[in-house]
C-alpha cells in the first residue's frame, strides 16, 4: 500500500494533525515539534569480531539482536501519517529473514567489514530505505541492540 492511503487504523498517536496547530507554531508559522514513528523487532543472528585482540568476542558467538527503526520528520501526509507503518513492518520482515540465524560474517553486505553493531546499523539503514518508498519523512535512524545494555545506530536524512 502506498504512504498516502489510509491503511493505519488503530495506529493512531496524540500527533495525528496534518499542519501545524496555532499552539505548535514557532514564528512565522512554522512547526517547532518533530513527528516520529518507531518499529521494533528482535532476532538472534551470529558474528565473531575480525579485528586484532578481539578477545572473546572473536569466537563465533550469538546475539538476541534489538532492532529500532526510526523515521522523523516535521510534517504528516493527508491522512495524517508520517510513514506507512505496514510497509514498514514488510521491510523489517525482509531484514529479518535475511539476518535472522545467520552468521553475519558470511553475508555478501558485511564482505571486508568487521561485523561490528555500528557496521549493522548501517547496512540495516540502507536496507530499510532501499525496501520502503517515502515521501513524507526527512530522517532514518536504526538503533540495533546487541544485548540489555549495548547498542549502536546509524542516521542519515532521507
């Protein structure tokens, strides 16, 4: 479906207006506020650190990877969305089935590359904007958690 049909019944969030309201108007007229939409999913997939002294981390080891797809953008489409959130629940699914239980470091998109999460995060990032058409958001940013308490992500505008 396309970002600008109606297809996100139920996802509605307190930031469903279409322009900016007189009270989230900066001079001039313009909107001091950000839109954003988050979609996350976990999976478990495999790497070992190539760099010198890696220590354990350069044994092929597992992680339950978090993955935080952000879009951002200042304004929403007619129907008062910023993205298609089926589209891109769909992109994520085609990520997922394509790192989900294997070793990263066997993959054609970390050829020459440490594995490392800020790596991920960005050839991630690059899937997803390869995967989902946008018209209204400026910036993507995805977080992927390696564990409870590391993360790394990647930004870049749209």
């Amino acid at each position: 479906m396309s970002p600008d049909t109606p297809n996100n019944v139920g996802r509605e969030s307190e930031n469903t207006a279409v322009g900016p309201k007189s009270d989230d108007s900066a001079a001039g007229g313009e909107r001091s506020g950000t839109y954003t939409v988050s979609v996350e999913r976990s999976f478990i997939a495999q790497h070992y650190l190539t760099v010198p002294n890696p220590g354990p981390e350069g044994t092929l080891h597992s992680h339950q990877f978090t993955l935080d797809v952000t879009f951002s953008g200042p304004s929403l489409n007619q129907f008062g969305y910023l993205v298609d959130i089926d589209a891109v629940n769909q992109a994520i699914d085609s990520i997922v089935e394509t790192y989900a239980d294997e070793t990263l470091n066997d993959l054609p998109a970390f050829e020459g590359l440490n594995p490392s999460v800020e790596h991920f995060s960005r050839i991630v990032c690059e899937d997803v904007l390869d995967d989902t058409e946008l018209s209204v958001p400026d910036r993507l940013t995805v977080r992927i958690w390696e564990d409870d308490s590391a993360s790394a992500s990647y930004e870049r505008a749209i």
